[in-house]
C-alpha cells in the first residue's frame, strides 16, 4: 500500500491502512510530515492544527508506518 502524500489526509489514511493490518509507505516530497495544515497551523490562533498534524506524524511512527521524506512522486498510474 502507498499513500503518495505526507498532509494530514496521508497520515490519516497511513494510520488507517497500519491499524488494520496493513504496511503502506508513505511518501512525502520535503523533509517535514503536515502539508498545507502545517503551513496553516503557523498562523496567529491556529496552534492546534499544528499540533494536530504534528501528533498524526508522531503517531504513524509509533505504529511503525514506513515513512520516506524527500521523495518525490510523479507519473502514477491507476489500473
């Protein structure tokens, strides 16, 4: 199982796919786990969406999620 992305919808499906039993690799294409909730969570009054992408990457670890940084995906195809 892959899970091409390292945003909050990665992680959640990351975790998902581990939790029932699963062994998906998530790639993200920069060296931080968050995307654009990460980004947004540095704006004044947005502390927690921070912490909340930050505890989903935190959390796909423990579970042993395999997660490569810098990796960027390109060309998928379906089918």
């Amino acid at each position: 199982m892959l899970a091409a992305v390292g945003g909050i919808g990665g992680l959640e499906a990351a975790i998902t796919l581990k939790e029932i039993g699963h062994n998906p690799i998530l790639c993200e294409a920069s060296d931080v786990l968050g995307g654009q909730f990460l980004l947004a969570g540095e704006a004044p009054r947005k502390a927690e969406m921070k912490l909340a992408v930050e505890s989903m990457g935190e959390k796909a670890k423990c579970l042993g999620v395999d997660i490569r940084m810098n990796i960027f995906m390109s060309g998928l195809q379906t089918g």
